[in-house]
C-alpha cells in the first residue's frame, strides 16, 4: 500500500511538470512521462497506450483554459490534422516502421534540436502572420504531417513539438495560436487516436489512469494559464529550450 502511494505521489509530481512545460512550448511531455512509466516497471506497448491515453487529458486542460471557439481554428490546417494525422497514427502504431526505432529515435532528435536552435537564432519566429499559402506549402506541411502521425503513433516523442514547428514554418500561424492547435489535434484527438488502438492489442495500467489523468489536466490548466500571460518573445525562447533539451533528451534515450 505504501509503495502504491509513493508511486503515485512520483507519477503525479513528474506529470505535471511535465504537461506544464508542454502546454507552455507546445510539446515535449512525451520525454518525462513515457520514460518514467517505462522505468516503473509498464512494458512498452501498456506504457506507451496509458501515456497516451494521459495526454489527452493534457490537451483537455489547456482546451478548457482557453475557452477556444470555432473561428480560432485554421480550416485548412485543422484539415489536414485530421484527415492525413488520422491514419497515419493508427499506422505508426499498428505496424512495425521500416526504420529501426534507434535510428528513427536519433534522427528526429537530431532535427528537434537543430530546429530548436534555429528558432532561437530566428528573432521574429513564431511571430509571422498566415498569409497567401502556396501549393508547394501545403504539399510540405501535409508529408511532415503524415511524417509526424507515424511517429506519434510508434515513438511518442517529440511530435507535439514537430507539429508546432510545421504549423508556425510552413503554414505561417503564430507561435501561440500553434501551440493551441497542437493541444486541440495532436494532444487530444490524435493520442486519443493512438490510446485507443493500442487498448485494441494490449493493456492499459488502468490502476495509473486516475493519477495520470488528473496530474496531466492541472499541468495543462495551469501552464496555459501561464502561456496566456507570458509575452510572445518569452514563449519563443521556453519553445526553443524545450525543443533542444528534448532533442537530446529522445538521441540519449535512444543510445
């Protein structure tokens, strides 16, 4: 019983750290949460559907803060995350990929962290308004899409982060309204997505859920609270330290 709650008091503190910092830059819980239940003993394919499952909670938190309304979203955009995002994740967690998951895990934390230097070298990023999108735009935007869907659905890390950058570089939305559709698509519809077809073919710690779910929704609540607060040049600079300490954080864990 003992051991029960020191567990719990663990998996709570670290989740909500964790969704706190992630509503805040847009990604990155999947680094803290997914290892730490991996550590504790949950064998991959359970660990990997319970975090999941989790981190819909973490987009369900920062949803409720922020009170979004229809005209918010980006029609195109929203498009695109569903209808490319949606089966792409069932593949990436349904099927083996043909990239060994060492070699997937360093090159997407290699392209994490250089793009996080990037935008901390890049002054105005995040900062761009949506203009008039080009074909080549959209093409791009939809194949790193469909790139990050297979990853989300197999990794788990790293593609809160990846969706933010895409929805900023190549569809032109501000850093802010970025992030929003990243806890909207990727937090809860596509996780949930991915919770639900791995519940089809292996277990969920149900056990862990309540703890997860409640830790994950008052990190979100609370560190959107303070994403609405902070100054767009903050958020750039939490963005850009987030991205590279999680791009090296997913090549270590890979090594």
């Amino acid at each position: 019983m003992l051991n029960e709650i020191i567990d719990q008091t663990i998996l709570f503190i670290f989740s909500f750290l964790a969704t706190f910092f992630a509503s805040v830059s847009g990604g990155g819980s999947g680094f803290i949460q997914f290892p730490l239940l991996l550590f504790m003993g949950l064998p991959f394919a359970t660990a990997l559907g319970t975090h999941k499952l989790a981190i819909v909670f973490l987009g369900m938190g920062s949803i409720a803060k922020q009170k979004i309304k229809p005209k918010m979203i980006d029609k195109t955009v929203a498009i695109l995350l569903l209808a490319i995002g949606f089966p792409s994740v069932i593949l990436g967690t349904l099927i083996v990929v043909s990239i060994p998951e060492t070699i997937a895990k360093i090159a997407l934390g290699c392209i994490i962290a250089a793009f996080g230097i990037f935008t901390f070298l890049k002054k105005d990023f995040g900062q761009a308004k949506e203009g008039t999108r080009k074909k080549s735009a959209l093409i791009i935007g939809s194949i790193c899409i469909f790139f990050t869907g297979m990853l989300s659905g197999s990794l788990s890390s790293g593609t809160g982060i990846f969706v933010t950058m895409t929805l900023v570089l190549v569809f032109g939305l501000d850093l802010k309204r970025a992030i929003m559709h990243t806890m909207i698509f990727i937090s809860t519809i596509w996780n949930g997505i991915g919770a639900v077809t791995v519940g089809m073919v292996t277990a969920i710690y149900w056990q862990w859920v309540p703890c997860l779910v409640i830790s994950s929704f008052a990190g979100a609540y609370f560190g959107t609270t303070l994403l609405m607060k902070l100054p767009l040049r903050a958020v750039h600079l939490v963005f850009s330290i987030v991205a590279v300490c999680s791009g090296i954080a997913l090549i270590i864990s890979s090594l």
